[in-house]
C-alpha cells in the first residue's frame, strides 16, 4: 500500500488548517462505553498466590489476567538458587505469557508464621540474607525475569523484611539506603525491560528519587506498592508524586477513613494501577456496600473509550476520538494498531502517551484507492488491551455507519 502515514490530530481541532478535505461521514452513533470492568493486562483486580521454596508454578487459575506471587526461599539464606529452579521458573512465567497472564513478583525471605505474629513482630528482627547474598540472588533471577518480560508486569522489590515489606530487618538493611541499593540492583539488572520496580514505603526513597528523576521517565520505571491502603501510617496519602503500582487494604486502622469518597480520590490521585481482590475483604464489603467498588475496579489504571469514529468520503482519512476515563495509565510502552480485516496496517499511538482523564484525537491518512467501507477496521495490540465499548475494539464493520 503506498502513501501510508499518521499524524496526531490537534485537540479540539476539526480539521487541519489550511487544508482542503472531503466531507466526513456522520459520525458512528454506535460508540458507548460499556458499564463494570473491563479486564485487561497490569491494571484492575489481582489474585494472589503464595509459593514455597520452588519457582514453579501451576497454570494460573481461572479467566482473570493478573496475579501477585509471592516466593518464599527460607531455605536459601546462605546458598545461590539452583539452576533446576531458575528453570522452573523460566518455564512457568513462559506458561504464563502464553496464558495471556501478567504477574507481579515478589521475593520474600522471612513470612512470619502464627506463633511470631502472636508473640508480636517486635520479639525479633526479620530473618533475611546478607546484602551480598541478596544481591547475587537479584542478578540470578533477573536474568530470567528479564527474559520472559512479557508476563511480568512489575517486581516487588521485597527481599529485604517481613513478607519482603521492606520493614522490621537489621538496620543495616533497613535505612533508607538499603532500601534504595535494593531496588537500584533490580533496575540495573532489569534495565533491557520494561518491568517496573517497585518500593514499599516513600520515607524510604523519597530522598534517592529527587536526586535521581530519571528513575520516573526512564524504564524500567520506578514505582510504589503499598499492602495498607489508607492505613494511619500510609505514607503515599500525603506523597503522591509516585504513583502506586499494586495496592492492598488491609485491617489496620484508617489515617482518615476508608468511605467510597475518601478512597477513590486517593486512588484517583496516586493513579492506583492494579488492587487485591480478596483482601482485606470487610473494606471490600464496605465499598460494595456504599456502592463504589464496581467504579472503583473499573478506573484503576488505564480505561479506553472510542467516543468517535469519521471515515472521509473519499476514504482519505479516518478520524479517531479515543478517551482514556481511567485513574491511571498505561506504565509500558504499548503500540496501537489499526486493523483491516485481518491484517495489520500501520501503529497509529501508542497508548503509554495517553493520560488519565484525557481526550485523544487522531487523524490517520489511509490509501483512498481502497475501499475501506467493504472491509471491518478494528484496533489492536501486542498483549490484547481490551477497549470499553459495546462494540468492542471494532471501529466500523462492513454493516456499519460511516
């Protein structure tokens, strides 16, 4: 096909300046958002699951995309992993991918049991490796992560506290500077990919972050994940120029209260991506109950909308209107691709540079010497990103108004 190209239509611009075209057709009345959830890779609910002393794991259960797991290697405090398991764990992330799954990992050394949690967390410190043995173990799972980037949306930074929370270790490991070695290890061995790496706590980072800006621009980005939501020691309600990643409620008491109107403006604000959705069930309850957890699942992280749709009558250009209602965005790179029929014409956006609440507008030239009406032109990406309309991803089929 000859003379194929893109270019962004201005905002709020119905034509380009100076420039003649052919009249548009009525615009496809057709393009209504669908209510409820969309599901779709790294944002919306996650499940989790735990795994003990292996890095393999099963398929992973039921129609839902995302999952947080959970590695306990207790056993590996003073030994590098075998490569028996980093094997394993390349064959399960390589399952997963084929799946559709996306996955956030976390490594942990020290899970409290239940007689720790009774005698309190303060009776001892965590139970983790030395910095150097931690650091050979990030190199030797990184380069299997990273080869299998494709279903794994973020890493936990964890290793370091109990549940690799990043809290209650020697205190060697535990100042900020740990903290903050900890997760530039990640990044440094992940730097082909475009896995997040995230941190627990902002008073941890917040220091190494504003001397080092380009840990928010340059991937793999830097994020948070935060395990209390709203909790009366959550740092992110009052830092939010880091958005959070994954996020879990949990039982302990609120610093403000955990109402529909308090926890969906946090969310809207911290750009909340992904959220457990299982736990900490009585404040899932409670939503459901006031009548904002479907909204609430429905904005996290990115949500497109085809609002418009205008095909040239000369069939010279097609015109795109697509609003990103999400609470967040996509945090990878992600292309978009205009379909015909089948087949792949050309990357028209990439939908990474489409911010929360934000319109976007579109003008494609297409190759007028084809009859674009007789085929159906769909939108499509590499990892199946779901658009929230009742038609789907289809911008106009065969039978449809132009």
């Amino acid at each position: 096909m000859r003379n194929l190209y893109i270019a962004l239509w201005v905002l709020m611009v119905p034509m380009l300046s100076g420039h003649a075209r052919a009249v548009d057709r009525p615009a496809n009345p057709s393009f209504y958002e669908t209510k409820g959830d969309t599901p779709n890779p790294d944002r919306g609910a996650f499940a989790q699951i735990r795994i003990d002393n292996t890095l393999r794991f099963g398929p992973l259960p039921g129609a839902g995309k995302n999952f947080r797991l959970y590695f306990v290697l207790d056993r590996y405090f003073d030994q590098l992993l075998p490569d028996n398991e980093l094997a394993n764990l390349g064959d399960s992330l390589a399952a997963a991918a084929r799946g559709g799954k996306r996955v956030v990992i976390r490594f942990i050394y020290d899970y409290p049991d239940a007689e720790l949690l009774k005698a309190g967390l303060s009776s001892r410190r965590a139970r983790t490796p030395t910095p150097e043995m931690m650091s050979a173990h990030i190199r030797q799972l990184a380069e299997v992560i990273g080869a299998h980037g494709s279903a794994v949306f973020a890493i936990e930074s964890g290793m370091i506290g109990y549940w690799g929370e990043q809290h209650g270790d020697t205190p060697d490991k535990q100042r900020a500077e740990g903290v903050a070695a900890v997760v530039d290890q990640w990044r440094a061995a992940l730097k082909s990919t475009n896995i997040q790496v995230l941190a627990r706590y902002p008073r941890a980072m917040r220091a190494h972050v504003r001397s080092h800006p380009d840990m928010l621009r340059q991937q793999p980005r830097f994020g948070y994940w935060n395990d209390c939501l709203g909790a009366y020691d959550d740092d992110n309600l009052t830092s939010n120029e880091v958005s959070i990643s994954v996020g879990e409620t949990c039982a302990l008491k609120p610093r403000v209260d955990y109402s529909c109107p308090t926890m969906m403006a946090y969310f809207k604000s911290a750009q909340l991506s992904l959220l457990h959705a299982n736990f900490y069930k009585p404040t899932l309850d409670q939503w459901a109950a006031e009548g904002c957890k479907e909204t609430i699942m429905s904005h996290l992280g990115y949500r497109y909308v085809i609002r418009e749709a205008r095909l040239a009558s000369d069939r010279s250009n097609l015109d795109l209107q697509i609003d990103n209602v999400g609470w967040g965005r996509s945090l990878v790179p992600r292309a978009l691709f205009l379909v015909a029929g089948e087949r792949r014409i050309m990357q028209i956006a990439d939908l990474a540079d489409f911010a929360p609440g934000s319109t976007n507008r579109l003008q494609i030239s297409l190759d007028p010497s084809i009859d674009w009406t007789k085929l159906q032109l769909s939108l499509e990406t590499d990892d199946g990103v779901r658009f929230s309309n009742t038609t789907g991803n289809v911008v106009f089929a065969p039978s449809q108004p132009r």
